[in-house]
C-alpha cells in the first residue's frame, strides 16, 4: 500500500472504463478492498527506495502517483512483470474514462 508499513499481497484488476486498479485480498472475497483512479496518473519504475530493506527492491518495485497526488507502491513478482504493469496502467491512464 501507499502507506507501507508492511508489504501486503493483493490481487490486483485493471479496468478502463471507469480507469481503476481494484485491489483484493487474495484469499478471496467478492468485494475490492480498495481501488486506485488511474485517469490522469503518473506511473514510473522504482530502482531504489530510501528506507526499504534489500528484499524489497530488486528492480521489481513500481509507483503510481495518483492526480491527488497520492503515493502507492507496489511490488510485482518479476522485472519483465513490472515493465508489462507499468505499460498497462500508462495505456489505461491515457484513454480510460
């Protein structure tokens, strides 16, 4: 989360109309725990984060900046992963309603 206390896993759905990144809890549930407004975002790759621990990084971290300029970071499982993230969120950010 933006708020990083912890790294938490979560399940996360792109959708373009409206632009929202849904996240849930993994184990299941029918209900988004929460949801970012991808219109008008900025999103870019993370090489290093100041107070992050070595596990943390591994050039796989990513950071969405909302319009309200609201910080979240997230985690994917892979490099490559994280470049297809990052595209996907920029193309929805772009032409989502």
């Amino acid at each position: 989360g933006h708020r990083r206390k912890n790294w938490k896993v979560r399940k996360f759905v792109l959708r373009e109309d409206p632009a929202y990144l849904h996240y849930y809890d993994p184990a299941g549930g029918e209900e988004p725990l929460g949801a970012i407004h991808l219109r008008g975002c900025v999103v870019t790759a993370v090489e290093d984060m100041p107070d992050s621990k070595k596990y943390d990084v591994d050039n796989i971290l990513f950071e969405i900046i909302t319009a309200n300029e609201i910080h979240y970071y997230l985690q994917a499982a892979s490099s490559t992963e994280r470049t297809e993230w990052i595209k996907a969120i920029q193309a929805v950010a772009r032409t989502g309603k």
